[in-house]
C-alpha cells in the first residue's frame, strides 16, 4: 500500500531531466521545483505516469500539490527529491485528498470521510468506468463542500481509483 505524502507550494521551475545517458527519453520527465510560504523547498520528478488530476497543464507560478510515496527510498540530497504520483494543479472552490479510504470510506488519517451518491462518477486513471466499490483502496478524490466535523464529510464531485 503507498503512503501518498503530499507537499504544497508555488512552481517555481521545470526543466528537462533525463534518467538515461543516452538520452533515449529526452523531454519525458521534467525536475519540477515548488517552494511553500515557509521558504521549504522540494524537488518532484514528474515521469510520464504521474498522474495530472484533470490533466491540469501546469507552469511556473502555478499553485499545486505534489504526492510522493513516503515510504519511497529518496537520495539524501537538499533539497529533497521525491518521484512525483499526483500532481494537482490547485483551483478555487475544489479540494483534491490522495489517500487510502477504508471500508467505511474514511481517509488513513481519518480527516475525510466520502458519502457517495447515485450516478457520482468513479473512474480508473485511464477514465474508464469502475464499477465496483471504491471501499478499502487507494483514491483520489476531487470534492468541493464539506461539514466542519472531524471526520469532515463530503459528496465527491468524482472519484479516481488508483488501481
């Protein structure tokens, strides 16, 4: 099970990386640098799989949120380096959490929980159709309005299925 970890700020660069000398897969993955408003810095990989939520075209200056594996082996480096899994480019009025939902659909740290609705859309990463529960996996969830309880509870406007 991964551990998404996220980690939010302001691009503040992306260059081309390349991860073979050959440079074979030049232009696939870019070094993404995002910086918080306490001056942290963290240096995301993005590979071809990252997974954009709504395929967000995201440049410098940009709000996001990056969610690594925080359980991933990184290189001892400063700043720290982290293979981005999520990225969400941030948008007013929507909310995005990344995490494992249990069987009562309750976030890992217990913080959400998802009340779904008739016709809600659930899809893989690809944007098909899933058609099972999305109970005790690994989702990302885009929302908007939510109770200010602990668990907060919302109805998701979609729900993507990281299989």
């Amino acid at each position: 099970m991964v551990k998404y970890q996220p980690f939010s700020g302001v691009v503040r660069m992306m260059n081309d990386f390349s991860v073979t000398p050959s440079g074979q897969n030049e232009g696939c993955y870019r070094m993404m640098s995002v910086i918080d408003g306490t001056g942290r810095q963290v240096n995301f990989v993005v590979e071809p799989k990252t997974y954009f939520v709504d395929h967000a075209m995201v440049e410098i200056g940009d709000q996001v949120t990056g969610y690594y594996d925080a359980d991933a082996p990184v290189p001892m480096i400063y700043p720290p380096q982290y293979r981005a899994l999520v990225v969400v480019k941030e948008t007013r009025g929507q909310s995005v959490k990344v995490d494992f939902f249990n069987s009562q659909l309750t976030s890992s740290d217990g913080m959400l929980k998802l009340n779904l609705s008739p016709g809600m859309t659930i899809v893989l990463e690809n944007g098909q159709r899933f058609t099972k529960s999305p109970a005790n996996r690994n989702l990302i969830v885009v929302y908007g309005p939510a109770t200010f309880s602990i668990p907060a509870q919302t109805t998701p406007y979609r729900i993507i299925v990281l299989c």
